[in-house]
C-alpha cells in the first residue's frame, strides 16, 4: 500500500500530499562515507533501477560503471517518483561536472519526461543544501509524476509575449483568478543566450532567483533540442558557479523545470528564512533587487572577475539579505 494520499481543502480548493514514510528517509551528509551511500557505486542492490548510462569500452561494449543511473525513490509521495542521481562521485555536482555530463543529465532528464508525460504533470526538481530540503548529498534531481486533477499554482511565461523577437517581450503571470492589471506583467532586463534568454523578474519572490527561458515558445521540455540542452547546461553550471563564488559558503538552493508546455527553469537560491508573514499570507518580503542580481550575473557570467566578486559582491550583498 502506497503511504501517501492527495488531500484537497474544501474551502481554498488547495491541495495537500501526506507522506508520513518520507519523515523516515536517511539523512546522509557529505561526511558520510561512501560505501554507506546508497547512490554510490557498490550501493546499486539497494534500489530498483530503472535504467543506467554507461560507456563504451573500446572495444564497442558497454562498461560495467556507470555515468548516470534513476532508480525508483523509496519514499515516494505520488505514484511515480524517480530519482536521477548525477554521477558515481559522491562529492561533486553540477559546478564540478564537466558540460559533457551535464548535458548527459539533462537528455536523462528529457527521457524520463517523454516516458512519463502522458501519465501526468512531470515535475524536475533539484534540492542542494539542507535548507533546500536535501537529505542525501550525494548529487542528484528528483522527478514526480502528478496527476492531472491536482492543480499546480506554478508561475507561467505569458503566452502573448514572443520571447524569439524581442528581449524585452517575456512576461509573468500566475494561475491565481487576478484581475489582469495586478498580474506580474513587468518588462525585464534580459541576458542573451545563443537559444535562450536569463532574466530576474521585478516580482521574483527570492533573493538572486533567476529565470532561464528557451527562444522558441509553446513548446515542453520533451521538446527540448540539443543545442538548447547545450545552452541550459552551461548556463546551469556557470550559475551555480558564480553564486557560490557570492555567498562564500555552502549555498543552498532549488531549481525546477516547469512542467507544462512553455517551459522554463527557475533557480531558487535558499540563502533567506521565510518569516511567518510570508508563511501566512503567501506574500514574499525578498531583500534583494532583481536589477541587482542581473547586474552581478552580467558582470561575471562570460568572464567571472573572481577578485571582484570575493572582495566587494559578497561583502555588500550580506548587508541586504
């Protein structure tokens, strides 16, 4: 018997998943030793694989190893649930990675959409850090299948705004009933990427959340090409990098892939504690400009000014957040 069950409230209409088993999941830090690990290699009896990556040998077999592996996640909170784990390193992630296994993540990323998308909301979601709710650290993205019935209150781009013809069109807007004047409707500046556009929302609710939308609109991330594979794969990691470069620290953050067609990634920095105005009213306080995240990511995404970014970003960005 699956240990979890979709509970809707009758007067917000707003939905609940109860996991109770998911409180028992192990809690595995980077000090743990590897061959406790259960995503590192010697470990793989302990789950049900769904399917793995490995290389040629040069002889043209396949290797024993693996590159990237997804397994069935044993604390599941909807009918499906995998986990993508990144590599057989327990200790690096998408900053150490080369493009190459990045790249190779993210077509893992597409398959698992194409095989589940008929089934549901495929939801790709990445947690780094404790305060992101990562309980193994060990590298890896989690995929849930939601169904259809359950309403998923993500933000979505505007369907009117033609992001291949103007850096300046992009525009937000949520599934709440609003009338259309108090939508998030700003016009934002915008980084150009050979398939795609980055850009920090004049509403984002995070500190340094940033936005990552492809050129070509309307369409899922099953439909994802390899050119914007490559593009989404160095924009991830040269992200993370900078950022950790500015917090200085174990920097803790989320992303997600929208589910629906029109997709985007959004990274979600967790460096801020949600008060309890925010957790009651749903109305985010973010300590940080928008224009200001575009601007640190402009200065340093091509060429990142290491000396700069350590001696004057981080010391003038604590004072904000």
């Amino acid at each position: 018997m699956p240990d979890y069950k979709f509970i809707q409230n009758p007067i917000t209409k707003e939905w609940v998943m109860s996991a109770p088993r998911r409180a028992k999941r192990p809690n595995i830090g980077k000090e743990t030793a590897p061959e406790i690990c259960p995503f590192c290699p010697g470990s793989e009896a302990t789950s049900t694989e769904i399917l793995r990556v490995s290389p040629r040998k040069p002889n043209g077999s396949i290797s024993s190893e693996w590159q990237v592996r997804v397994i069935n996640n044993k604390y599941p909170f909807t009918p499906i649930h995998e986990v993508v784990i990144h590599s057989p390193d327990h200790d690096k992630s998408f900053e150490d990675f080369s493009l190459h296994q990045i790249e190779l993540i993210v077509k893992i990323f597409k398959n698992r959409y194409l095989e589940h998308q008929d089934k549901g909301q495929v939801y790709i979601f990445h947690n780094r850090g404790k305060k992101a709710g990562e309980s193994i650290t060990h590298s890896h993205t989690q995929i849930v299948v939601v169904p259809d019935q359950i309403k998923l209150n993500t933000p979505k781009l505007d369907p009117d705004a033609s992001v291949g013809y103007s850096p300046h069109a992009l525009q937000l807007y949520t599934d709440h009933d609003l009338d259309d004047s108090l939508r998030c409707m700003e016009k934002e500046d915008m980084i150009e990427t050979p398939n795609s556009y980055m850009f920090c929302p004049a509403s984002s609710n995070w500190p340094d959340e940033v936005w990552f939308a492809p050129k070509e609109r309307m369409h899922t991330f099953g439909e994802i090409t390899d050119t914007e594979i490559a593009d989404f794969s160095y924009t991830l990691q040269r992200l993370i990098q900078i950022f950790k470069l500015r917090h200085q620290r174990e920097f803790p953050f989320n992303f997600y892939i929208h589910p629906g067609r029109d997709w985007y990634l959004r990274i979600i920095p967790r460096i801020k504690v949600l008060g309890g105005f925010e957790v009651g009213t749903g109305v985010f306080v973010n300590t940080q400009d928008p224009k200001e995240t575009i601007k640190f990511i402009k200065d340093h995404f091509e060429a990142p000014n290491i000396a700069k970014i350590l001696a004057e970003d981080t010391a003038e960005y604590s004072t904000r957040v």
